[in-house]
C-alpha cells in the first residue's frame, strides 16, 4: 500500500439547505509537507464540523483507493482525489481485501480500520450531483475509516504497512454490503446467506460501537 496524498481541511460553508447554511469540512487541502501529526482523534489541521456523526476515536482518519477515481469518470463524475472529503488517498488497497480490525503502520502512528464510510448529503452538494450518492453505494465505493491506536508522525507521501489481520474478520466491502441490506426481503438462500453475513459483521470485535449499534437496530426492524 502506498500514501497518493494527504488532506486536511477546517468546516466551512458549503451551501444552502432548507435555508440555512451547511456547514461541512468535506473540501479539504492536499498537505504539501513531507509530514504531518496525527492525534488521537485528527490529524493536524483537519476538524470536522458536526462532531456527532463524524470523527471521534473511530473516525480519525478517512481513507479513500485512488483508483476509484478512475471508474467515478468512466461513469461521468467530475471527481479528482480528494473529493469526497478523504484524509488518505491511499493506492493499493481497496473495500474488498481491506478488513474490519486491520492495524496500519503509517510512520510512528498506529491505526486500526473500524468502519465503512457511509454517504450524506454533503457528498451531493460538494459533487453538485445527488447521484452520487446512489453511485457510490451501488459501486461500493465507499472508503473507510480507521481509529488511531498510536498518535505519531505520519508522511504524506510512501509506504503504509499492514502490521495486524483477523482473516476470519469481515471485509469493509461486507460490511457496507450489509448497511444497505434488506434481509426480510430477499427470497432463500439469499436472505439466509444476509442473515449468516449480519452475524459475522456483529459480532467483529473492532466494528466502530456506533456503527454496531446502527446496524443492529436496523437488521432488528426487518
């Protein structure tokens, strides 16, 4: 796995929405330093600006394939790296070989991956599309997130090793697979193989708690 950039932005106005002004840090900056902090909960200079459904110890850093940018314009997206509001560009490695619990060494930073990135709004009104919102969850597109196990230095540029991986652990493809699932919908052996996937995801021990509970509840109401 290689670091493709590094980015980092502070909430600003993003648009308009029911007459209000939304505020989001999905437009971020490429780091052009050859190195960078990253803390227990953001890297340096990065903050996010509603703080109940973003960031926090499970969701320091956003980690996006760069690859995929090359399939966002095959599909006619306006998209460059960096524009989904991603932390790490990041080039070999992707949602269906990148697992829940997976430990980067990236510098002298620790960090673990913890949960798939799930679209908004702010993803339509930073692309100017609400389609995106429905391409990247019927691509799986989604990136992921990962909490940081130990804060250090961390270059924007190079290698980034896989130090730890539970092959019995759900990929973050799976996971996000699951998020969008309707078990009680699907004809046999379909909905049995879902329900056999929502074991797996639920009980994976690093799975962000929120992210558990989120999917509990829904897989509950089925």
């Amino acid at each position: 796995m290689t670091v493709s950039g590094v980015y980092t932005g502070e909430p600003s106005v993003l648009g308009t929405r029911r007459d209000g002004d939304v505020y989001s840090a999905i437009s971020k900056a490429r780091v052009i330093e050859p190195e960078i902090g990253l803390g227990p909960a953001n890297l340096d200079g990065d903050r996010q600006a509603d703080q109940r459904v973003h960031g926090g110890p499970d969701k320091a850093v956003y980690a996006y394939p760069v690859e995929h940018y090359r399939a966002w314009a095959a599909n006619g997206f306006a998209l460059e790296a960096g524009s989904v509001g991603e932390n790490l560009s990041i080039a070999g490695a992707d949602e269906q070989r990148v697992r829940i619990g997976d430990v980067w060494e990236w510098g002298t930073a620790l960090l673990r991956v913890s949960q798939p990135r799930t679209p908004c709004y702010k993803l339509g009104m930073k692309a100017g599309r609400k389609d995106v919102l429905t391409a990247m969850i019927d691509s799986g597109r989604c990136g992921w997130y990962l909490g940081v196990v130990r804060p250090g230095l961390v270059p924007t540029s190079g290698p980034i090793r896989l130090v730890e991986r539970d092959l019995s652990s759900p990929t973050v493809a799976e996971v996000f697979l699951l998020t969008f699932a309707s078990p009680a919908t699907l004809d046999e052996p379909r909905g049995q193989a879902c329900r056999e996937l929502a074991e797996r995801v639920l009980a994976a021990p690093w799975l962000a708690e929120r992210y558990r509970a989120t999917l509990r509840r829904k897989l509950g109401g089925e």
